[in-house]
C-alpha cells in the first residue's frame, strides 16, 4: 500500500481531533468542516465562536456535509480492501504452490 493511500487527505481530518471524521458538518458561515461531536462539544463548553477564525457560532450554522461522510466512507473502503489484499500476500507461500511438490495445489487468481 502506498502512503497516499494509507494517508487519509487533509480535508478527511476534522481540525479539533486531528482524526478522519466520521460525522463532517461544515460551518456554513465560514466553510470549515468539523467532526460533529466535537464541534457540538466545543458548543456545549460555552464557545460561541469558530475555533478557527473566531467569528460567531451558532448551532444554525451547522450543516452536515453528506458528500463528504460519503468520500470518507469510500476511502476507507479502499483502505480496507488494500489491507485485505496486502494480508493475502503476505501470507503467499510459493514453497507450496510449485508444481511437482505432491500436495496437488492448484492457484487460481482472481483480479476482481
């Protein structure tokens, strides 16, 4: 796996967590994105300001950011599968599958 895809984009991490966020609601006043929890956290604790820019915040301001949440959850579904796929190789022994070692292994590949 390469690093640009192990390495989610910057656009992923939510600013408060430094984490892929997994509920994105974008401030609709000032175009930041922020994990929703957390954001609502940083509500609850008394702030009325954007933690970036410092400009008001209001709850109203919030918008979750479907399309977002839905390149998230692609990402990590490639993720996964090129975890999968490295797990696979891995575990390829090609001691076993020569042909004349008296096991009968056949290998059938599939490059779905």
């Amino acid at each position: 796996m390469n690093d640009s895809t192990a390495n989610p984009p910057d656009a992923f991490l939510c600013p408060l967590t430094l984490e892929v966020m997994q509920d994105p609601v974008i401030n609709r006043k000032t175009g930041h994105l922020f994990e929703k929890k957390a954001i609502l956290r940083w509500i609850q604790r008394g702030n009325n300001t954007c933690p970036l820019t410092r400009l008001p915040l209001e709850l109203s301001d919030l918008e979750e950011d479907i399309g977002l949440r839905y390149e998230i959850s692609e990402w990590k579904e490639v993720l996964t599968m090129h975890e999968k796929l490295a797990g696979v190789s891995s575990q390829y022994d090609p001691k076993r599958l020569r042909r004349g070692s008296g096991e009968g292994t056949r290998v059938v590949s599939c490059f779905c």
